[in-house]
C-alpha cells in the first residue's frame, strides 16, 4: 500500500487480561514464537502509516522493552489506570495536531487481522468506494470493521435501524435480550476522522454498567449529529476474533500455524508430511523442495536451503542452513552450517557454531562455539567447544575439548587432515597440527607438531592369574561378611 501520511494508527494494549491468569501482558503471550502484539504491528506497518502509537498499561515494562528492540519507530503511551477503550485513546490526544486525518484504532489482542482487512476498510473509510447506484461517494465520519457469527456472545452488538444504517453499538453486558440476538458484531476495529473523534471523546461519560469509557458510546453520539458511521465486513470472521484466555491463544496459533505453513507449501515449494506438527515462525524464510517432517520447530530468524530434509524431531531458532542439508532430531540455536551437512539425531548445536559444507555432527554430539571446517566428522558421543577445526578431522567418540578451566573459555585449534582417536581429551589451551593422529585413551595437554603421533597413556601391565587371585580374595571377604 502506498504511504498513508496521514493516517495515524493507534494499538490499545493496556489491558491485564485477567481470564489469562497470567502476570505478562496479555499481548505479550505468544501465538508460536512471537507475542500476539507482533502480528498486530506487523499488520498495521503494511499501510505505511504516518505514526503508531501503542496504549500500555499492565506490564507495561516488558512490553515497551519489546517495542523498542522490535518495533522502534512506534511511540508507547502509558496508560496509569485502565478506564475503559476511550479513555486509552485518549490518552494519544496529547500527540494531536491538525496533520492527522484518519486515526485507526487497532486491539493488540486481535492477531489474525490482516493488513488487507484493514487496507479495504481505510478506502472506505476516505470514501473511495462509491455507493451502490455509482452515483458519488461516500463520506463517513467512522468505519468500523464487522463480522457476522453464529454465536455472538461477548461481543459488542451493531444496532440498525431498517436502512440497515448504525444507530449504536452496545456491549454483551449492557444489551437487552433483543439486542443479544443480534449476529452482527463489533471487532473493535475503527478508523475515524481525527478531529471528529478528539472532539467527541472530551464529552466522553462512563454511563455503563462497568463505570468506564467506552468508545463506542461515542459512535452514538455522532450519529445523533448526523455524523455517517460505516461498517466495513470483514470477509473472514477470524480475523477480528479476539484472544481473552488461554483457549482462546491455543485457537489462535492453531490458525496462525496453518496460515504461515498453507503459504510455504503453496507459495514457496516446502513439502510438510504432516504440516499439523509443523511449526514455523513469521520471519522463517523456507527455500523450494525442502522437506519438514513432523514435530519440527523453526523459529527466529531462521532461513532453510533449498533442497534441506528437516525433521523429524528438529528444533531451530536463529539458525542458516545451507542447501541439501539433512537435520534430525537435534536443536540448533544461533548456528550456520554449510551445504550438505549431516546433523543428528540427537544432537545439540549450540549459538556461535559454524560449519562448513559436507560436515557430520552425529548422534549424542554437541557443539559450542566452533567452526568446523569442509569434509569434518564429529560422528558420536563428542562435545567441541570453543574449537576451530580445518578439513577432513576425523573426531572419535567420546572425545572432549575440556574448553573450560573453572575460571574462562579456552581455545582449541585443530588443523587440516587431523584424526583423534576416540575417547581423548584436548585440554586447552592447545593445537593440533596438520596431518596429526591423536592416539585414543589420550589426554593432550602440549600442543601436536604438524604429522605428529600423540599418545599419552600409562604402561600396561599383565599380571598372570591375577583375575583368578582377585575373584578369590573378594569371595573370602564376602563369607567373612556373612559369617558376622
């Protein structure tokens, strides 16, 4: 959408939420890895508005730290006591100047809306649509966006009169036993005239049952000025539902996994084998003829080369894969592996690691903070840390970087065509030269010459019968015991 210079987008995210049960904000619980409020700024950004500005109120804190690291260019106005919608909005009178001409008033706990919604709503908003017979154009002081649902309860009613116009809306707990069977509803999702709305919130009373500022009182009034009020209905009744409890969170990310994986696997050339278990964050980016299997988690900022199989079992946050990788079963944070990679199962990649192409971390492996260079091998039972390992090393299992002296990180360096033998430990700090060969069993604490053979082991002894004087003396100790 083109900049909307003058539009002015305003979040309402004050509220505790108190059917979450929850000290965090109510839109700062997530719908997969993002909290619902993302989704909503996300939405909002889309119109290129001229500010945003976001309500805050109960933990107000965490969800302004949110912000600034995340949505920067939106500007928080705290809200002390939680007084009802059109108290909050007023709350941004304050920015109020003459350049404003729409102000859009979004819910922060609406996640599902999107930016098209919104984008149709503002057009009828400025009277781009014309009216059924052609003739003009319409003119509203309001739009409001609408829904029309089988079971109504909870939402705000929209009155009409027989023209189909809006006389008021009113909420589940003020309307009468007509009202309440009203089907068409209100989504909290308005775009006014900037200075209609300011002038009308100054005389704003909290004649309700819950003694607060409802917004919607002020549609009223307009109306009995003979202001126009739209409603706008949106297409897809989930779109403007709302999330007050826990339930309601759980259907949302539901709706929310099955948006982001449809577009992958329509838009984008990513095979799901069961995209119900499949679970990919907003930022994702997924390449073509990638495969995720079931039980599988990519969050962040991550992105998937094309051609990787990914799964079953596969956690990923922050993570880039490159082409034709293959991940099971393992979790990777803040990690970038090269083309070709074999990963898992059971495998732990933690932040900091780097691999290059054809690497094999194996099974029961974790990896800390390392590069690990082309044709390299870590098949099993192995934890590297703090390590920088050249081409084609062979790692043996249960083989240690002991990359930690209880005081600070230390740093392991392994050169080109490097094999350690299986169960050594490398105490850093330490290097292994090109083309050397650890003996297995060792303990390397001095650094290894380029095509050295290392070996640090104790002589071994063989003592002829021993086993059978061993077994004895422990079955006399053994009846000496019994005989007590």
């Amino acid at each position: 959408m083109k900049a909307c210079n003058n539009l002015i987008i305003v979040i309402l995210a004050a509220g505790k939420g108190k059917r979450m049960l929850s000290s965090t904000p109510k839109v700062m619980h997530k719908i997969l890895d993002k909290p619902m409020i993302h989704y909503v700024l996300k939405e909002a950004y889309k119109l290129n508005p001229a500010k945003v500005y976001v309500v805050t109120g109960f933990g107000h804190e965490e969800l302004e730290k949110y912000l600034n690291e995340n949505y920067p260019m939106s500007i928080p106005v705290f809200q002390e006591e939680q007084l009802g919608t059109g108290h909050a909005v007023n709350m941004v009178k304050k920015y109020y100047d003459n350049t404003w001409e729409e102000v859009m008033i979004l819910p922060g706990d609406s996640p599902l809306v999107k930016s098209k919604t919104l984008e149709d709503m503002y057009i009828n908003q400025k009277g781009r649509l014309n009216a059924k017979d052609g003739s003009h154009r319409e003119n509203f002081s309001c739009t409001l966006v609408s829904s029309i649902i089988e079971n109504p309860y909870g939402y705000g009613r929209i009155v009409k009169n027989k023209n189909d116009e809006v006389i008021k809306i009113v909420e589940e707990r003020d309307a009468s036993s007509e009202e309440k069977k009203i089907a068409e509803v209100n989504s909290s999702i308005y775009c006014f005239k900037a200075g209609v709305l300011f002038d009308y919130l100054k005389n704003l009373k909290p004649d309700n049952s819950q003694k607060e500022f409802y917004l919607t009182d002020i549609i009223e009034e307009m109306i009995k000025d003979k202001h126009r009020v739209s409603t706008f209905k949106a297409k897809d009744m989930l779109e403007v539902s709302g999330v007050n409890d826990r339930l309601a969170l759980s259907n949302a990310a539901k709706i929310m996994q099955r948006r982001i994986n449809e577009e992958l696997m329509l838009s984008s050339g990513v095979s799901m084998t069961d995209p119900e278990l499949v679970y990919v964050g907003d930022d994702v980016i997924i390449s073509k003829d990638v495969i995720v299997h079931p039980n599988t988690y990519i969050f962040g900022k991550s992105e998937i080369g094309k051609g990787c199989t990914i799964g079953p079992s596969a956690q990923l946050y922050d993570c880039k894969i490159g082409k034709n990788t293959s991940i099971n079963s393992a979790v990777l944070i803040e990690a970038k592996l090269g083309e070709n990679n074999i990963i898992g199962p059971f495998s732990y990649i933690r932040p900091g690691t780097i691999t290059d192409d054809k690497v094999k971390i194996g099974g029961f492996c974790e990896v800390k903070k390392s590069k690990v260079g082309k044709n390299s091998k870590i098949p099993h039972l192995t934890y590297i840390g703090d390590t920088e390992m050249g081409q084609n090393v062979n790692i043996g299992a249960s083989s240690v970087t002991c990359n930690y002296d209880g005081y600070a990180k230390n740093k392991t360096v392994i050169g080109n065509d490097v094999f350690i033998g299986s169960d050594t430990m490398l105490v850093p700090p330490v290097e292994i030269g090109n083309g050397a060969i650890v003996a297995a069993g060792s303990v390397i604490t001095e650094n290894v010459p380029d095509d050295s053979l290392a070996i640090v082991r104790g002589r071994q002894v063989n003592i002829e019968g021993g086993a059978t004087k061993y077994r004895a003396k422990k079955e006399i100790e053994k009846n000496k015991g019994a005989n007590k």
